[in-house]
C-alpha cells in the first residue's frame, strides 16, 4: 500500500515524433499500431502538482489557475483510476497543471500533461519505481506521453502487452544540436483530435503497408540520428509524416488536417532544403501546424524563411529537451 497525504510537483517536455504513433491495436491500453521515435523539446512543458488526501471527496483538476472542461477532467479521472488500481489506494487528489505555452496555439499535447501528471502522482505516494514503468503508465493517459517520460532522443517500444510496451532513450539530448522550428498555421482547437484519430486509423487500406513498413523506418531515422546524417534523417522523417497523413486522407471518415499554408511551407522547406543546402525538413502531427527540424545554426534561417511566407505568422522554437523530472518543494 502506498501511502496518501503528500504531494509533489513534477515537470515534463512536449515531445515532435519523426516516426509517427499512429493507431491502436488495443485501444484500452494504449498499446500502439508500431513502435515510434521522437524528441522532447525544453521549450514546451507541463508543470504538474498532485496531492492525495484521504479526506478530499473527489478528484479535483485545475489547468492554468482555471477549472477544466468536463472532457479534460474525465480523462485525468480515468487515469488517476489506473494509478488507483495499480497502487491499491483509494484517495482521491487534487491536480494543478501549467503550461508554459499559451493554450489554444494547437501546439498544446497530451504528451507533457500526461507525463508530468504520472511522475507527480507517483512520487507523491513516496514510491520509487524505474523509469521503464514510469513510461508505462504515462502511455495508459495518452500514447506520446510515454515518450516524454525519458530524456532527450526516444524510442517506444509497440510491444504487445503492457509490460513490453513503453519508452527509452537512445540518445541524450545534447548529441545532435536539432531544433524545432514550429509554424503555427492554425491556433483552433482540432476538431478531430488524435484519440478519435487512432480510432478510424485501420479503415485505412494503406495503415497496414504503413505499420508493416514503420520498422524499417525506424531503423533507418535512428541510425541518421546516432549518425547525425542530415540527409538520410530529413528523407525519412518527411517520408513517414507523409505516410500517416494519407493514412488519415484515406480513412473512414478522412480527416484532412493541412491547410492551404501548411502545404505552401511543406513544399518551401524541401526547396531550400535541395535547392540552397539548408538543412531542415518538415514533420506535421494531428493538425495544420508545420514542425520544422532543422539544425540550430539554422533556425534563425528557417524562422526568417517561414515569416517571409507568410506575414504575421507566429512561430515557436524549441531545441531537444530532457526526460520528466521532479521539481524541489516550495
Ligand atoms: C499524430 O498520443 O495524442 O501526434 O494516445 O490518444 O493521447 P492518445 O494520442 P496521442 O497521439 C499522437 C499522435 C501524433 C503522432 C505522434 O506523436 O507519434
């Protein structure tokens, strides 16, 4: 039995995927449709701080000093009763959540919520578990969340059960100087948002050629990574963000989720990539927004690039980040 009544603040970083997390095989326990990498990125995180009480009658969410929507509550319900049953406490508690990036630019993820809302309520139970289940159980609150569990440059295991399915790092941040420069085309909330998404995923003829073909992709991102191989890295990862979006073109209902512009900067990038040498590419998630990853002594390029494309375009940047962690008591 853990035990209740402490609480504890823990941090964590948005992660970009360059080999996506697409569809579910089980959709209950989040076990994904292929294996996927990515990169925390230290400019985008949750700060999250949990309490458990004996004495609180429910479970209590605040999201930047304000109550959240019936939605948000409901899902950090659930997941506080998975961590319920796996700790074999019934308190309830009470979660503050901040965001040091303003809601609604639709760079917001579930990702570094769920990840910082797992650590928190961990360590406040005063157990200490490996970071292997740690990843685990982040992945039970939403997929990606796995992922921004471990530092740096990640991978998540698909797995085919819970315990074979989470994430580790396979190199440390500071190993390739990769930056994201995000255009944001679009500050509306999505309409279809990617856990209705993994849903229709598999009505899709091309999900099953795109997971049997993720391993590879894997592979072959990883070892432009560890490489630091430009080239090959930018082929890939264009190459498999095209891959789930005609995945959701394909599906039934389609989803389309570029813009007019988000197509504009996707064909800009590949220019200046093979036709001037600089080095960055493009990687799009459930949304409009273009992830554009390049090297850091390009970003200031890139920025000047996307803002002449576009006047007025806002623009958020990021360099890789490190793994969830717990902040000091104040
Ligand atoms: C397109 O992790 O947001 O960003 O598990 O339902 O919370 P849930 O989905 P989520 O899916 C992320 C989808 C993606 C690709 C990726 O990050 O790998």
């Amino acid at each position: 039995m853990a035990e209740t009544g402490k609480r504890a603040t823990a941090r964590a970083h948005s992660n970009i995927a360059f080999v996506k997390y697409w569809g579910n095989r089980d959709r209950r326990l989040r076990l994904p449709a292929n294996s996927s990498i990515s990169m925390n990125l230290s400019s985008l995180h949750t700060t999250t701080t949990v309490e458990w009480r004996d004495q609180f009658t429910q479970d209590n969410l605040t999201i930047n000093g304000s109550a959240a929507a019936e939605g948000a509550r409901r899902r950090v319900q659930n997941h506080l009763d998975a961590l319920r049953a796996r700790f074999e406490i019934d308190a309830f508690a009470r979660v503050d959540s901040q965001n040091n990036f303003p809601m609604g630019t639709g760079i917001a993820s579930s990702a570094s919520a769920f990840a910082a809302l797992t650590l928190a309520a961990v360590s406040a139970l005063g157990v200490q578990i490996p970071e292997h289940e740690m990843s685990r159980l982040a992945r039970l609150g939403s997929g990606s969340a796995a992922r921004s569990i471990p530092a740096g440059f990640v991978e998540w295991h698909a797995g085919d059960s819970h315990e074979a399915s989470f994430a580790e790092s396979f190199a440390a941040a500071r190993h390739w100087d990769l930056v994201d420069v995000i255009a944001i085309v679009s500050r509306e909330h999505k309409r279809v948002g990617s856990s209705a998404g993994h849903e229709t995923a598999a009505s899709s003829i091309f999900q099953s050629a795109r997971t049997a073909t993720a391993p590879e992709r894997i592979r072959s991102a990883k070892s432009a990574i560890l490489r630091r191989d430009f080239e090959r890295f930018a082929s890939v990862v264009e190459q498999d963000s095209n891959l789930m979006h005609a995945v959701m073109m394909t599906s039934a209902p389609p989803l389309f989720y570029w813009a007019p512009l988000s197509l504009r900067i996707m064909q800009a990038v590949r220019r200046w990539r093979q036709e001037e040498g600089l080095e960055v590419c493009y990687t799009l998630d459930a949304g409009p927004n273009v992830h554009c990853i390049c090297r850091a002594g390009a970003a200031d390029a890139v920025a000047n690039r996307l803002r002449g494309l576009s006047q007025g375009l806002a623009i958020a940047s990021s360099p890789v980040g490190p793994g969830a962690y717990i902040l000091p008591a104040v």
